[in-house]
C-alpha cells in the first residue's frame, strides 16, 4: 500500500496490516488533517485505489470501503 502525504508516497507494504475475511482493514496511528491517496495491491490480483479529502481525516479513525481486488490470472499476448 502507497499513501500520498504531504506531497510525498510512502510505501507502506512493509507495516503490517489484517484484513478480515470481508476485506476491511485497519491501520493504526493514521496522521490526521492529510490527504491521502491510496494504492491497494497484492500478490496475484490486481489494483484499486481510493481518494480521502483533508476533511475526511479529522479523526484517528477513518472509514474506507470494502476493496474487492480481482484475481490477475489473465495472460496478455499480442504485438504492439
């Protein structure tokens, strides 16, 4: 996971975060007052990506929707 703070990504795919089995998640100790653009990936599946606004995260706590990544199973082929 990447987040945008202060003009600057920060990978964060290092600091362990759970996942429950309905996809949400939780992450601790979240800077408040920032915009944040965040980059959800994992091994095997794809991409999603969600956008907070500065007056979206006023508290410690935010509150995302669900991410549902599809698997990337799919092989690509073909000339340019």
């Amino acid at each position: 996971m990447h987040i945008l703070v202060g003009g600057y990504f920060k990978d964060l795919s290092s600091v362990p975060s759970k996942v429950d089995e309905r996809g949400s998640w939780a992450f601790p100790a979240w800077p408040q007052g920032c915009y944040y653009d965040l980059k959800i990936s994992a091994p095997g599946y794809g991409q999603d990506a969600a956008y907070l606004m500065q007056d979206q995260t006023g508290t410690n706590r935010l509150a995302l929707p669900r991410f549902l990544l599809k698997r990337a199973n799919l092989r690509l082929a073909g000339i340019v």
